[in-house]
C-alpha cells in the first residue's frame, strides 16, 4: 500500500520534481505562518501581491 504524501518509483523525473516542490512550498509557507510573515504570490501576468502566510497556509493541499 502506498502513502498518499509519497510518490510511485516509476514516475517521470518531472513528476518528481513537482512532487518536492509542493513539498517544500508547504514546509516554507508553514514555517512563515509560524512566524506571522507574508509572502509574495505572483501569476502569469506579472502581477504580485502580499498574502499572510496563514491565509495562504488554508488554500495548500495537505
């Protein structure tokens, strides 16, 4: 049986790579939440924005 947090053997390297990113955007923006800090969100248009990191924190997959 496979954990749902983990990611098959036989996936693709960018399948893997995209797997620790959503890793580590969850640790960074726990760590901030923590912290009561923002980060900056930006979208394809080039626009930015400041989002506490607790609000941001409700919004990532577990």
């Amino acid at each position: 049986m496979e954990k749902p947090n983990s990611i098959s053997p036989d996936a693709t390297f960018s399948d893997k790579v995209m797997f620790g990113l959503k890793i580590a955007i969850r640790k960074m923006t726990e760590e901030a939440a923590l912290h009561d800090q923002s980060l900056v969100i930006g979208n394809k248009d080039g626009t930015f924005k400041l989002v506490p990191a607790k609000e941001l924190l409700k919004t990532l997959p577990k």
